[in-house]
C-alpha cells in the first residue's frame, strides 16, 4: 500500500484506540459540529447525517490536499428515542435508568471521505448492534455516573467498563458499540481502493474482550454502502 494521509475526524480516545489496532499511520482531528437531532428525525439517518457532517467540516482545513477522512457516529436509541451525549449527571443518571433492563440498538455510521484536487467520493455504511442491559440498583448509577465515565458517550455508558459491567448481552458487534466497528471500515477504504496488510476482523478479535464470532465476509457482503461522488469546483 502507498502512503496515503489518513485523518480520524474524532477526539474520542476509544476511536482512535480502536483504529490503531489495524492502522499506525494516522491523524486525528477534532470535528465540532451541531449535534442536535432534527424534530422526529429518524435515528440511523440521524446517525448517518452526523458522520457526514463531521467528515465534511474537515475538508475545510486543507482544502487541496489529496487526503482520506475517515468519520463516524454512535447513536444510542429505544422505540425512536435517541439517548445522546448526557448533559450533565442528572441526565446520565436519567438515560442509565430508563435503558436498565431492557433491550436498545447502538447504531455507528461510518463515512470514509476522499478528497484531491479535482473531485470528492465518499463511502458510507451503517452498523447495527441489539444492546440488551442488566438491572442496576440507584447506588451503583449514582457510583457510576460519579466516576465521570458516562460523559461524552451515547448513552451515558461505556460497554468496555469492566467495574460497571452495564451490558447482559449483545447481539451484533461489539466494536459497533465502542464507536468504530472495524469490518464495516476496512470495507469502505476497500470499495475507495485502498488495501492494508492487516486483517481488520482478526485485529478487532484480538484486542476486545469480548468473545466475537461474527464473521467479516458475511458482514461485508451484507453491508449496505452509499457512494457519492461530486467533482470540486476549480
């Protein structure tokens, strides 16, 4: 493979953790953007919106460079609802409370954008994972939401924590819902013409530790993948 810049347009430690497992050489970037649902905007397509939206504002920086902008968003949602960053404890407690027991989908879009002086292609695929969590007590949310871990993440939740433990089961993806499910995104560099020597799915399987049995061909070949294309005004 010939060196090609890639960019994270993400702050997020578990995305950028999650990605160096199967790519070394790579920048990340901060995408600020509005992340305010649209009224009965439609969950996934919320989650897809995101993902563009922050894989478009960085194209802003260096506008003609030749350069691989690879962005995603995690969605949390019951029913239609969707369970956002936590404003603040009181509303972390309140999210942890109302998913407790129950089943919710973790959706990640992903969007690989390519940009050079003369065009912009961008792949997007969506991934999809039934999250079904255990019961809590209020002492262990309130322990929970105090530790400062629910901040910045959808849900108010991080399913790696290995103290809260807040999931029962799951079935889908585990990477999906970390932030960055890695056979959908070695995929989309694939369908943009870009290979790597790593195995995504076996450097996934190797570091989470949860026990995967999901297979990336079939994963692949089920995936759903938008392609745009636009040529860039001179």
């Amino acid at each position: 493979m010939s060196a090609i810049e890639i960019i994270l347009a993400s702050a997020s430690p578990r995305r950028r953790q999650i990605l160096s497992w199967a790519i070394k050489n790579f920048i990340c970037q901060s995408a600020d953007i509005d992340e305010t649902p649209h009224i009965e905007e439609d969950p996934v397509l919320y989650c897809e919106r995101m993902a563009l939206e922050k894989a478009s504002v960085l194209t802003r920086f260096h506008p003609l460079e030749e350069k691989f902008i690879l962005a995603s968003d995690t969605t949390v949602f019951r029913n239609c609802q969707i369970y956002g960053k936590p404003r603040d404890a009181a509303d972390a407690f309140r999210m942890i409370k109302e998913l407790q027991g129950k089943p919710h989908v973790v959706c990640t879009a992903i969007v690989l954008l390519h940009t050079n002086q003369t065009k912009q292609e961008s792949a997007l695929c969506v991934c999809q994972t039934t999250v079904q969590m255990r019961p809590f007590t209020d002492a262990e949310i309130e322990d929970y939401v105090a530790s400062g871990d629910p901040e910045g993440k959808a849900g108010a939740y991080a399913i790696q924590n290995r103290v809260f433990e807040p999931v029962s089961s799951i079935q889908g993806c585990y990477a999906c819902v970390m932030g960055l499910p890695l056979c959908h995104t070695e995929l989309l560099f694939s369908q943009l013409g870009i290979q790597f020597d790593k195995d995504f799915s076996s450097c996934c399987k190797a570091n989470i530790t949860y026990p995967c049995n999901l297979k990336k061909e079939e994963i692949q070949r089920n995936a759903v993948v938008k392609r745009i294309e636009s040529e860039l005004s001179a």
